[in-house]
C-alpha cells in the first residue's frame, strides 16, 4: 500500500484558473475516441469541470464524477 495521498482540497481555486484544455487536444481526444454523441461520456476524476464543460458544449453528455468536494 502506498503512503502518497492526493488531497487536491487547498489547490481548487488555483486548479480551476489554469487554462482551459486546448481546442485542438480536445478534438483530438474526441477523434480517437470516435464516441458518438448519442453516447453518454463518463469523465471519472472531473476535477472542476474543465474537460466537462468542454465536452458539454461540443454537445456530449457527460456524467462527471469527482470525490473531492472543493473540486
């Protein structure tokens, strides 16, 4: 078992300023994945919402899970 803990609780508000994921790597990612958007998209790990957003607006569904409430 592993001592690391990842407690993300006091970064929030300086994780959620970092820019936004670029267009292009979002396309991209998408490309890859070749997920129609009739298809729901899990995002495990959501973070604040960056890539949710992101995916929301490109019209995807997105079911977003993220442990950490300051997150």
């Amino acid at each position: 078992m592993s001592d690391v803990v990842w407690d993300y609780t006091t970064l929030a508000d300086a994780y959620d300023k970092r820019p936004d994921y670029a267009p292009e790597a979002i396309e991209r990612l998408l490309a890859l994945t070749a997920t129609p958007k009739a298809q729901p998209v899990a995002e495990i790990g959501a973070g604040t919402g960056k890539l949710t957003r992101a995916l929301v607006a490109r019209g995807y569904t997105v079911h977003a899970v993220e442990p950490n409430d300051a997150m």
